[in-house]
C-alpha cells in the first residue's frame, strides 16, 4: 500500500463522532460473529460489509467449496435480513427471479418471486444464460423491477451477493460487462491458510454454528448507517487523486479501456464505507487503496491479460501519485 504525507488536512465530516463510534462497534460486532463462522477471512468480512453499507452490490467468484455460500448465508442472519437463495442453473427463467402474472378470479395476480427480498443470494450466478442474468440488472442499478408495463420497488435494504465459479469450469457463461458493472466488488475468498484449516477440520460443523447466529444489528440502525455514509467528508485533494486513478486508467495504452464514471462512483462510496468503518469521518487515500482492487479488478482489462487482477491494481496503485 502506497502510504501518504500524514501531515495533509484531509478535512473533517459533520458526522457526530460519538454517533459514529456506537454504530462503528455495532457493525465490527457483525463482522467478529460472521468471522466466527467463516475463519480467517475478515478483510473479505468488513469489504462485503462496506458493500452494503454503501448501498452496493458484490460478486464472489472463487472455485466451489471455499465458502461463498456459507458466507452468504450467516451474513444474512447476523443482520437478520430478509433473505432468499436463487440457484441459478442453464434452464432458469427471468420470471423463476422476477415473478410472473397469473390469471386468478377473472383478473391477472402478480405472484413476486425471490428478487423482492432484502438479501438476494445469487448463487452460482454464472451458470444461467445470459437472458436469465440479465433479469438482475434492472433490480441491481435501480432498486426496482417492471414487468407487464408495471415498476415495483424493491424492499429496503436491497442487497445482491452473487457467486460465480471461475470460468474455466465445464457449464459457465461469462457475465456481460454491463452485469458485472452492477456489483460494487468483485472478490475471492481462496483457500485458507494452514493454521486456519486446521480450526476448520477440527471444528464444529459450520451449518451448526450459523443455526446458533443471533441478528446483531436492528434494521432500522442499518439504513440510518447507509444514510450517514454519504456524509462521510472527502477533501478536493481526495476528489484529485480518484480522478488521477480514472484519467490514468483512460489514457494508459496498456489497458483495453478506462474506467467508467460509475467506477469512480463506486471507489468513492466505497471508500467512504470503509472510512464508516474505522470511525473516521473522513476519507483517507489509504481507504481509496484498500477497496480500490475490489472495485475496478473486474472493470479494468489489460490488452495483454498477463498479470491476475490483484497484481495488476497494485501495480497500478503504485504508479499514480498521492496528492
């Protein structure tokens, strides 16, 4: 991580600190209990949690048995969303996401289906056809969904964690660059560490430890959190250097093409999440580099395609100047 002159005036937010640091140690409550289940992942942990507190979306993409799924679902109970599990597989329909109208009592019945949750696991999404991938774009960008001619609003909080294998695996359709443009982050969980699998092998059934999960966050501190976040103070120098990041991407004959206005939108929420999260009410260029590979590892293609993503953004981190 490239460090900075701790000297600057980053400004300061008109968040109450004191109002800040309670939801602060609510939300590293949240993470401690998924982290009791899940081990040795609380980075992945707090950047799925900056996710939702920004009002954003992440795609989870790792090889099958590492605990995406698992992740999904104890997140949700430690929040105590409303929740849904999609399987998405080849013959899956739009309307087995979005809902159908079916005609009952001479009059068509609109019957909703899994979208209209607070927590949508799309799992394995990858493995249904482009047609069916296409159901979440609309619900992911705009928080509602239109069928037969009508628009109905999404529930509030409206979160999308995905799954996807990699795509060298038999039965995958890659995600068009508009549907992964829809999630916040994409991330990997990998495998764990040695000393973390052993905690796994010798250790309880995790389906048993979720069953015990308690909610640890009400609703209603959830959405005042996701309001506060847009409050958190970013400095003009701040706006410089995420500019820098875009105008660097846009203009280096290295890569296929630049990152978009809704990516820098993105690094910003983001940033401003994980700014949140550490109590602060202000952003830091450090919080921009912690989220930053997360964010533009799946929207920034090189030409020659030769490093992974993760090596990729940090040797484009270390190439733009901090303010």
């Amino acid at each position: 991580m490239v460090r900075y002159s701790h000297d600057y005036d980053w400004g300061y937010g008109t968040i109450d600190l004191e109002y800040m640091q309670n939801f602060k140690q609510t939300l590293d409550t949240v993470v401690a209990q998924i982290s009791d289940v899940i081990l040795g992942k609380e980075l992945q942990i707090r950047l799925v949690v900056t996710c939702l507190i920004a009002r954003g979306h992440v795609l989870i993409e790792d090889l099958p048995g590492v605990g995406k799924t698992t992740l999904a679902h104890v997140f949700a109970k430690v929040l105590g969303l409303r929740f849904q599990r999609i399987q998405f597989t080849s013959d899956l329909l739009p309307a087995d996401i979005i809902g159908v109208s079916i005609f009952e009592g001479g009059q068509f019945k609109f019957h909703s289906g899994p979208i209209f949750s607070q927590m949508v696991l799309a799992d394995e999404v990858n493995r249904a056809t482009p047609k069916t991938q296409s159901a979440l774009l609309e619900a992911m960008g705009e928080q509602q969904v239109t069928v037969d001619g009508e628009t109905r609003p999404l529930p509030e909080p409206f979160f999308v964690l995905a799954t996807q294998n990699p795509l060298h695996q038999i039965g995958t359709f890659p995600l068009p660059e508009s549907q992964l443009d829809r999630f916040m982050m994409r991330l990997q969980l990998g495998y764990p560490d040695h000393k973390t699998e052993r905690a796994l092998l010798k250790g309880r059934d995790r389906r048993d430890l979720i069953a015990e999960v308690t909610p640890q966050i009400t609703l209603q501190a959830l959405l005042e959190i996701q309001k506060a976040v847009p409050q958190v103070h970013v400095a003009d120098a701040l706006i410089d250097y995420l500019q820098a990041i875009l105008e660097f991407s846009r203009e280096s004959p290295r890569y296929r093409t630049g990152l978009s206005p809704r990516a820098g939108l993105a690094v910003q929420r983001s940033a401003q999440a994980w700014a949140f999260m550490q109590g602060r009410d202000h952003v830091i260029p450090e919080d921009v580099q912690i989220v930053l590979p997360g964010v533009i590892g799946h929207r920034l293609a090189e030409l020659a395609e030769q490093q992974n993503p993760q090596n990729r953004v940090k040797q484009f981190i270390k190439e733009i100047p901090i303010p």
